[in-house]
C-alpha cells in the first residue's frame, strides 16, 4: 500500500445555480478554503492544475489568469479537461508530479461557471461531448445515453424505475444536511416516481442539475506532508481507464466498463476490495450512474445493485455508505468541480470532521468519478 | 459533396469517409471493412486500428436488426428543438452496433430491447441525408 502522495488541504465553494460572481472569484472560494485548511502560503506550492471543461468558458486558456488571481504565478501552471472527471485526471497528473520529484506541492483546482450558458446550450455542449460525426447529428444528449443504460440495466436484470427513484430519495435526504449543495430538499418516492419524464425511463429526479461551483484539492509529498499537516490523508491507490466514445463501441449499456477497469486497478494498488471501504463517493450525475457504479466497484455482484438500495446498505448506517454528502444528485454537478468536491468529502470523512454526516471510524474511502458517459472513468483510493 | 449532408445538423463538414453520405444517397447505410485484417467498423473508419492499414471496402448493411436499448427524449440541444420528443436507439445490424432514430410515427411504448427492426434512409427536404429505424 502505497503512501507517497497526500491530500493536505481541501476546499469547495458553495454549489449554486447562477454564482453571482466571475470564474475568478469562484475559483478563489475553494481555493481560499483549502490553503486555510493546509495552512500553507503561495510560497509553498509548486505548481497548479486547472481543471474545466473550457467550452463553457469564455475565457480562453483560464489557467494562467486563475493561476494568476490565486497568486500562483511564477509557478508553472496548466489545465487538464477530461469533462466531468477533469479535477480527479487532474489529482492523477498531480500525483505523478509529486512522484517524479518534479513538485513537492501541488493545488489542483476545479471549476465551472454553467449558467454563462443557457441550460439548452449546455444540453448542446454535452451532445457534443460525444461523437459529432456520427451521434451528435441524431440530437443526442447525455441524460439520453445514461438512459439508454438504464434501459441496459433493467432489461438485463430486472431492476426497475423505483430502484433508481430510492437513490434519489436517499440522495436528496442528505442533500438537506449539505450546506454547499444546489438541491436541499427532501424527495418522497412518489414524488421521483411522478416527475415528469426527461429521456425514458430517466424522469426529473432521476438527474443531477446543472451548476456553478469550484474545488481545490492541495497534494503533497509523503514527506513534505508529515512536516506541514496534522491529519494527511494519503492516496492509497488509483486507477485510470477509457472507453469508445461512440456507444456504439461499447461491449455493455448495463454497466461502464471503463468505471470498472478503474476500480480494479486501484483495488490492486492499495491492495484492499470493495470490502474494505468504509465510505465511498461516486458519480451519480444520474440515479442509474449510481446504480452501475454499486456493481462496477464490486460493492454489489453484477446485477444485484438494486438490492444494496433497497435495503438501505448504501445509507450511513449501512453496510456500504455512498454518497451520504447528497452526491451530484443533491449538490450539483459542475462539471470541472466536481471530483474534487468528492475528494473533499471523503478527505472530511477520514479525518473524522465530516459532522452530521461522519461515518463512524472511517479509514478508508473511495471516489469514483466519470468523464462523458463512461468514456473516462477515474477511481482514487484514500487512507489515513 | 462532403460529410455536412449527414443528418438534419452535421458537425463535420469533411472526412475521408464521406462516401458514407454517397451510400444514403444511393438508398444504403454502408460500414467499411479492413481488406488486410478483415475487422469490420461502423461507425466506417478510413483507418484500421487494428492492423494500422487503409485499405478499406464499402459495405451496405443487409436484413433486419435488434434493438440493443433505446430512450424517448422529451429535450433537445440546440438545433434540434423542433424534433422533440423522438426516440433514440442502438440497433445491432449484421454483427456491428449502429445508433440512430426511430421513425417518429412509432410509438415508443410499443418498443422492447431485442424487437427486430429495418433501417430506412431518410432524404430531407432541404437536401441532407440519414437514416432511421422502423419495426421489422
Ligand atoms: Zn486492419
């Protein structure tokens, strides 16, 4: 089990529908949280690692002028996009920085504004996430591919529409006790099964909304860490895959294959299983993503997802807790923020500040996180 | 005549397989194949990653095909609004996997996952060119 890397500091801005403020400020939110948390100066960092998907932007090339707002210039500085799991690939470079002997410090930091475009706009900027040449041209858009793997999943298995709707449930009654979550409402399961249809059999409650917020994840060296931090938190192992972008290319619509390659690799580098997770995060931009996630990471057989929800396993209380700060489903999912956001909580988690969401005596976590519709799929294992 | 006719909206205005748009005109949706190794690719690929040759044969999709999975979508990007809601869905075509639309006029509670169904090339008004799907 490796300790070479740690997680020393650890910040997220609130995630908000219409940040009142440009990307600059936002960026400088988590960041300013996370230096407070490491307790560490610009002086110290070595480098940083802006993490966007840049089609929202309007700024070109946003890593020198957030470098350079966060006070983190001379040093180098660049961005790392890979969608939706753009801030773990960015966790990833920073590790192998570190490793290398390149950088003692290193900030990686997400972020998304969303609503500088419209929501259909951004339905259009995700349809292109795709293949433009021969998906994007039939008006796809991501809540139809991860539908088209739910149909997958409930056709092989048998699982159903109200499976999905008790992760929402589950979901939203954490996201009330988030305070940096976008959605803090409670949701009944009549209410997830009465929301109106989105992409069958996907309905509203089914998927995350879009949003604006920033993460900053501070790593450093083994070494450097046990001089600067009281609680680091190492990276215990990480994995790292891709699929076909064109779905067409893809083996399964039960499942990501790329999710589950990630899982294995990581598993194998701290040398643990899923059952020796105590609390994990996934990426759960829709019900059914969670769903894959339960079996692609070994917390359930294939299949037998449905079951860890319905008996409540995936609960704090449970045998497997995930997602228990909202996940995206509560919290939002913005985009470029977004692993970082659940790097952060599993952070807060193993050092037992998680508060009303603390799972008791937490030593080691897991964050999935998945770019597109499992076209990258990065899983990070963490340990105090 | 390049790769903008495919579909109501193209992304790609060239490719070096823009014989695909040829083939609709000529009323088939065609995959290519590796002459060297034999691998078959759609979507068509003018590169073999598997061998790394270029030598590819035009082939047009023969019979009927399964539904692999599908969704009726209620929201569309930009550019699509007039069409939703419509239903997408992956077909498995002669051993290949081919994503596309249903026709519009097939309701979507009367699909399943493994329905036989026939591709139909669809010629717009406005002079592009696709294809759908329709129940065997
Ligand atoms: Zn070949």
């Amino acid at each position: 089990m490796p300790k070479d890397v740690a997680v020393v500091g650890v910040g997220q801005s609130a995630f908000v529908r219409g940040y009142p403020g440009s990307i600059r400020e936002l960026a400088f939110e988590a960041f300013r949280e996370a230096m407070q948390d490491a307790a560490i100066t610009v002086k110290d960092v070595g480098a940083s690692i802006v993490c966007s998907a840049p089609e929202y932007d309007k700024q070109r090339t946003p890593s020198g002028l957030i470098a350079e707002y966060l006070g983190l210039i001379p040093q180098p500085t660049f961005i790392v996009e890979n969608v939706c799991s753009s801030s773990t690939s960015g966790i990833r470079v920073a590790y192998s920085l570190i490793k290398s002997g390149l950088h003692d410090v290193v900030v990686v930091l997400g972020f998304q504004k969303m609503s500088e475009i419209t929501s259909q706009d951004s339905q259009e900027r995700m349809g292109r996430g795709a293949d433009i040449m021969f998906e994007s041209p039939f008006g796809t858009l991501m809540p139809a591919y991860y539908a088209m793997h739910a149909r997958g999943h409930f056709s092989k298995y048998g699982s159903t529409e109200e499976d999905l709707a008790l992760i929402r449930v589950k979901a939203a009654g954490y996201g009330v006790l988030n305070e940096k979550a976008v959605y803090r409402k409670a949701v009944t399961l009549e209410q997830a099964m009465e929301a109106g249809p989105v992409c069958s059999p996907l309905k509203v409650f089914d998927c995350c909304a879009n949003a604006d917020g920033a993460s900053c994840v501070i790593l450093a060296s083994a070494d450097k860490a046990k001089e600067i931090s009281k609680e680091p938190v190492y990276i215990l192992g990480m994995g790292a895959a891709s699929a076909p972008m064109n779905v067409t290319g893809r083996s399964t619509f039960s499942g990501l294959d790329c999710a589950k390659l990630a899982g294995q690799e990581a598993y194998e580098m701290a040398g643990v299983g899923p059952q020796d997770i105590d609390v994990a995060e996934v990426h759960d931009c829709f019900t059914i993503a969670e769903m894959m996630a339960y079996e692609a990471l070994g917390f359930a057989e294939p299949g037998k997802g449905p079951e860890l929800i319905r008996n409540r396993e995936t609960y704090k209380e449970g045998k497997i807790p995930v997602n228990v700060d909202g996940g995206l489903l509560s919290k939002g999912h913005p985009i470029g923020a977004t692993g970082g956001s659940q790097v952060r909580t599993i952070v807060l988690q193993l050092r037992d500040k998680a508060g009303a969401i603390q799972v008791p005596g937490a030593e080691i976590g897991l964050v999935h996180n998945i770019g597109g519709v499992g076209i990258y799929g990065n899983v990070i294992i963490f340990g105090r | 005549m390049g790769f903008e006719r495919f579909g109501s909206k193209s992304f790609t205005s060239q490719a070096k397989v823009a014989e695909f748009v040829d083939y609709l005109d000529k009323g088939e949706l065609a995959y290519t194949k590796c002459r060297t190794c034999s691998q078959a690719y759609f979507p068509p690929r003018a590169d073999c990653a598997n061998c790394l040759g270029n030598d590819m044969e035009w082939i047009a999709f023969k019979g009927n095909g399964k539904i692999v999975t599908f969704t009726h979508t209620m929201y569309a990007p930009t550019g699509f609004e007039a069409d939703a809601p419509y239903t997408i869905v992956v077909v498995e075509l002669d051993g290949l996997k081919v994503l596309g639309r249903m026709n519009k006029e097939v309701p979507v509670d009367t699909l399943s996952v493994g329905m036989s169904v026939k591709v139909e090339i669809v010629k717009l008004p406005d002079g592009q060119v696709t294809y759908e799907f329709l129940p065997a």
